[in-house]
C-alpha cells in the first residue's frame, strides 16, 4: 500500500473480450461452406461456372464469418486497480469508464445457456452515469468478486486518504 496521500499506480487485472460462444454459428457456417464448396467443385450443373461456386462461397464466408469475429474482437474489457474500462467499435472506437472509487452497483444476470458456459452478463451502475453494461462475461463469478473488491479497496483508500489530508499540521 502506497503512504497516504500519494496516488497509487494503476495495475492491470484483467482484460476479457465477451464469451466465445458467440461464434460458435460463424464456424459451423465456414464447415459448411467448405465442405458444400469442395463437394460442388467440379460437379455443378450445366449453366454454372466454378467460379460462381467460389465467388458465393467467398461472400458467404465474409458476411457469416469474418464481420462477427470482427465485431466480437472489437468489443473488449479491461479492469484496473483504478477502473473498469469498456472498449467497443471497429472504425471509431468508444471507450466507457467507471471509477472504482465513486463506488457502483453490480447487477449479474445469467440464462440457462449462461449458466452452462459459466458466463452471465454484468451491470455496473453508479446512479449518475448510463449503467456500464458487460455482455457475456466469461467466468462472470469471478469478474463479480474481483469487481466487489475492487470498489471495497478503493473506498478504503479514497477514506484514508481524506482523512491524512485532514490531518494534516501544515494545512492548519
């Protein structure tokens, strides 16, 4: 623990991106697609090229595959011994905070299929903010304990250091 009234260093805790489940269609679409594309090469019907056969095959995999696995390696999140941090976006990237030591709220939701995977969504609310909302976070219990603590040590150190400014003979 730093002395007080000297700011503490911002350490890294954990950095996720949301449960990989989420692409769990995307690469049973690339199966398919490979494996109906090596299928139909070189049998097509009269009227079809190969070419065409490739060229949707290609379209598909772009659109099923590689936008979700974009859009989900673009959203991640990082939490500090200071902050949590969201990031989302692809081109413009946006970037939330919630400070630990104004203290919030965390709200976990879980559905059936959450619970099999160990993932759940959190909400972190500090009652002035729009509600910082994590989806899919995997080993949600763990993120919750971690986040609980966080805000607890914050608090703590936020408290300590007011009251050794308070203290303080040369203010007087």
């Amino acid at each position: 623990m730093p002395p007080p009234g000297t700011p503490s260093e911002e350490l890294l805790i954990a950095r996720f991106r949301s449960h990989a489940r989420r692409l769990f269609w995307s690469a049973l679409v690339l199966i398919a697609t490979f494996g109906a594309t090596a299928y139909f090469y070189g049998n097509l019907p009269a009227g079809f090229e190969d070419w065409m056969l490739l060229a949707a095959a290609g379209v598909l995999v772009v659109v099923a595959v590689v936008v979700p696995f974009i859009v989900w390696y673009s959203r991640s999140t990082t939490v500090t011994t200071r902050r949590v941090i969201a990031h989302n976006g692809i081109g413009a990237r946006r970037r939330r905070e919630m400070s630990h030591a104004r203290g919030y709220t965390i709200a976990v939701r879980r559905g059936p299929l959450q619970r099999m995977w160990g993932s759940g969504t959190i909400t972190l609310s500090n009652g002035v903010d729009a509600p910082l909302r994590l989806a899919n976070v995997p080993n949600v219990t763990l993120v919750h304990e971690t986040l609980a603590d966080q805000i607890e040590v914050g608090q703590i150190l936020a408290h300590r250091d007011a009251q050794a400014i308070g203290d303080d003979p040369a203010e007087r």
